[in-house]
C-alpha cells in the first residue's frame, strides 16, 4: 500500500459485537498515545477512515430530527385541540412511551443506529393516535358528568376493543420486514421489531399512564358539545358530512374517480427510480481502477499513480476555488487488491 507518495501500512481495527462505537473509538484513541511513545517522530499515524467520528454525527442528526418531529407533533395536536391540557397529555404520552421502547430494545439487544433512530421518527405519527384517542374519550365522559376517576377508566376502556385493534392492523403492516432475508434482511431487521416495540408500548401507555395523568390533568369542558345533529349543520363536521352524504348518493362514480386514481399512481410508480437504501453520506470516496486481466503489476501500480495526481490536482483546484485548505485529508491506494473494509 502507498500513502502521501510513500510506503505505508494499513490497520484495521474491528470492533467486537456488542460493544459501543464511542468506547470503542476511545479505546483505538488510547492504544495509540501509547504506541505513539515506542515509534520514531518521523513516522505518521494518521487514520484512513473514524468510523466513530462518523456514527456520532449520523446519530445526532437523527436524534435531533426525532426530537423535532416530538415538538412539531406537539405543536400541531395544540393548534388541533386547542387546548394546552390535551396537548400537554399527549406530550406527556410521548417521552413515556419511547422510554419504554428504548427499555425493551435494551433487553431484546437493538442498539441505537440509523435504522432504529429513523424508525422511531416514522413511529411518532402512529404512536400518538392511541393516547390522543384515549384523552378524548376521557374528555367526553367527562362532558357527559362522569366523576373525574370513573371518567379515566371509562374512557379509554370503552374503545378498548378499537385501540387494540388498530395497534394489532399496524403490527401485522411491518412484519414482512421480517422476511427480508440476507444482508438487505439484517439491515433492516429492526425496523419492525423497533416499531412493534414503540406501538405495544404506546398501548399499555394509553391503558395506564394516560388514564392517571388525565384524572389530574384534564377537565370537563366549560361548554358542553352538541349534539351531532347540530354539528352536521356547519363547521368542518358539517362539510365532512355533506362531502360524505354525496359521495354515498353518488357511489359509482366515487368508485369509478378512485380506480382512476389508482392508475394514475401506479403509472407515476413505474416511472420513478427505485432505490431501496438512501444514499448513505462517509468521510470516504472510492475510486477503482480497472486493468485488463492479463495487465502486469506495474502497469497497475502507473495508473494508480496517475490517478492519484489527478485526484489531488482536482482536490486543490476545488480548495482553491471554495476557500477550503483541508478537502482532501488522506490519500490511501492499494495496488493489486482490495483494501480492508472500511464501515
């Protein structure tokens, strides 16, 4: 292997399974400061990739992303309700129930990664519903002049049967993810299991937790709603309504506009690309270089050479062009066969 235009020598270290990528990045950081002592000044230690270095960043951009997604779902069921008490019932439901959910991935060993993390944001539209179902119900008996304590158990115990429901038809969505087999399979093994975690837990948040807070929380409201046949009659209930009533007048062609629908979507599906992984952003660009099978070593070892003065004229124009000094840190080339693998 050449390095900087000279002769070098790569290391690979590989964490062992179970471990943590920050101890383990401190730990490589420790071994060698003292490696460092026993080797001559004019020797380089540098790395040719920091995968812990790249891990923080992703899982702090993913963790951030979760934590506005928890606020925006706040903010909108605020500006839904509009009432501070259901809000704040339903926010209370959500640091409950991803606590729970990191417990019992601690236990069932899924670790805090990128697919984890990302499934956790997609699971926040899903695990709300439950508690958000639950506080109404306990608002409306309340409206209705139950006790505050017959009024918590009553409402999230009479749709019961529906929260239960809805939180199985969810479960059974995602587990196909399970039958994904070989390294697409592995990738994304916790995904379903993440999001079966998140959504068992949001139930039993809903049966407990929600019913405890809203008996100190929730109050009846001052004005009492009406009655459906009222509400028919304006407002969003009474466009709903009227949306509703000609669409079951007119139910052919309610059918006929879906099935048209339908094909259009599905004709815009096969036009786009697919791509079953995103695009995955690494401190490392690979180029190969390709020789004709019959091609000796040395003519290899000259186009890896030209190749790598072209990379770095291209990375100092492109410096020079932007401001920057530091574009290309290392450059590390291996001449007759892959280098170790770099994750």
């Amino acid at each position: 292997m050449k390095m900087a235009g000279g002769i070098a020598i790569t290391l690979a270290v590989q964490m062992r399974s179970g471990e943590q990528i920050a101890n383990f990045g401190t730990d490589v950081d420790e071994a060698l400061r003292i490696v460092r002592r026993q080797l001559p000044q004019d020797l380089i230690v540098a790395r040719t990739s920091d995968q812990p270095k790249q891990v923080r960043e992703i899982v702090s951009l993913l963790t951030g992303s979760l934590w506005e997604a928890v606020v925006l779902v706040i903010v909108v069921a605020l500006i839904g309700f509009w009432d501070w008490r259901a809000a704040m019932l339903m926010a209370a439901s959500i640091p409950l129930t991803l606590a729970m959910t990191f417990a019992v991935a601690h236990f069932i060993k899924i670790d805090i990664q990128q697919v984890s993390i990302a499934t956790l944001i997609i699971s926040l539209g899903l695990l709300v519903d439950l508690p958000v179902v639950a506080g109404d119900a306990i608002k409306r008996e309340l409206a209705q002049g139950s006790p505050r304590d017959l009024a918590s158990w009553l409402g999230p115990t009479k749709l019961a049967k529906a929260i239960v429901f809805a939180t199985a038809t969810n479960i059974v969505a995602y587990l196909p993810f399970l039958a994904l087999s070989g390294d697409t399979g592995r990738f994304l093994y916790s995904l379903p299991i993440v999001m079966i975690c998140t959504l068992l837990a949001a139930l039993v948040v809903s049966f407990t937790f929600i019913p405890l807070i809203a008996y100190y929380q929730i109050r009846a409201p001052k004005h009492p709603e009406p009655p459906i046949s009222e509400r028919r009659t304006h407002g969003f209930a009474g466009f709903y309504y009227r949306v509703g009533d000609f669409a079951l007048a007119h139910r052919w062609g309610v059918v006929a506009g879906s099935l048209i629908v339908l094909v259009a979507g599905g004709f815009f599906l096969s036009m786009l690309k697919p791509q079953f992984f995103p695009r995955d952003l690494s401190y490392l660009s690979y180029v190969d270089v390709w020789l004709p099978p019959d091609a000796p070593i040395g003519a290899t070892n000259a186009a890896a050479e030209r190749a790598e003065s072209v990379i770095r004229a291209e990375a100092e124009r492109f410096g020079k062009e932007h401001g920057h000094t530091d574009v290309l840190g290392t450059l590390t080339t291996f001449v007759g066969g892959g280098g170790p693998r770099f994750a």
